[in-house]
C-alpha cells in the first residue's frame, strides 16, 4: 500500500463586503465546540486521529458497531448488523475554522496486510460530533492502515475571497492504526 497525503494548506479567511470580522470570529468559535466534541470522544476511549489535508483537518477515529436510524417506511432504528464488529467515523473540518464541513464524498479503505476493504462514508448526524461513517465487519483485532479520500465538492461557497476552498481532491494515510472493536 502507497502512503499518499495531500499537502495542508490554509485557505485565505479576511474580513470582506460579505464577512465582518465579528462573524469570523463566531465561525471559530463554532469550530472550538466541534474541536472540543473530539476531546470529548477521545476522553471516553476512542483515540482520535488528526491530520491537516489541503483546506480540511480531518479526524479519524472508530467505536464499536453501534447502529443507527434510517429510512424504511418513515424513520426507524436499525441494529448493527449481525457481524458488524466497528463503527467508523471520519469528521472533516474547515482548516481554519475547524467548523464541520457538510455535503462531502468521503471514502474509505482499510488494509490488513494486503486485504482491502472499501467503503463510502454517508453523513452521520450524532449527538456529539457530525460525521461521514458507517458500520462494518472487520477481522480479529490487529493492526489496520486506513486511506481516507475526500473528493471536491460541488456545493456553493459564498463570498469572493474567502469561498475560494474545497477545490481539489484529497488523501490521508493513517498507517497501523488500531481499530476499537465490539458491539
């Protein structure tokens, strides 16, 4: 498996016609809450991996398969699935602000020697942090490296200055990292 991680950058954030600084200041702000539900993840037992990839900060970290609610003749609660054994949760956040960046592709692959196993992450609203994550069954517990693969939005971004972010692709490597198992 090739190591591949795109190059952090810092997208320019300036007050403008369409951003006071005040409003700046309120989108950190914004983020320093979202940074602080990390810690507050990592508190309970799930490390939490960081890395800093073209304009996002992308956090990494997995729980036991835990289940969810979605759609099925209206909204219902689903059960992990019978050999689902992780939960796995990708947060990407504005580089500079840290805020929660929606509307994202964000995929997955997981390698235990050369085995692979590719997923898409889907939007996860949660109590604690938003996240692009899913269920999955994974071998015994072992050592695991994980590619992370962002693709370039599509979405509107405002203001002529500070909306020029998000443009290209990105990937993070995390290599030999130990993935929380259970249910």
């Amino acid at each position: 498996m090739e190591i591949l991680n795109t190059t952090a950058t810092t997208p320019v954030t300036e007050p403008t016609s369409s951003v006071t600084a005040d409003q700046l200041q309120l989108a950190q702000e914004v983020g320093h809450a979202v940074r602080a539900a990390l810690d507050t993840i990592e508190a309970r037992g799930y490390p939490v991996r960081l890395r800093h990839a073209g304009d996002y900060v992308i956090a990494f970290y997995t729980t036991p398969a835990q289940g969810g609610y979605g759609p099925g003749h209206g909204l219902r609660w689903y059960d992990a699935a019978p050999d689902a054994t992780t939960h796995f949760a990708v947060v990407v956040l504005d580089a500079v602000d840290s805020r929660f960046v929606p509307g994202l592709d964000v995929e997955l692959e997981v390698w235990w020697g050369d085995r692979l196993m590719t997923t898409r992450l889907p939007f996860e609203w949660d109590p604690v942090a938003h996240h692009y994550g899913i269920d999955a069954a994974l071998p015994d517990a072992r050592r695991f490296s994980v590619v992370i693969r962002i693709e370039a939005p599509t979405f509107l971004r405002h203001d002529q200055v500070n909306g020029l972010r998000y443009t290209k692709p990105v990937v993070v490597t995390l290599p030999a990292v130990e993935i929380v198992q259970g249910r």
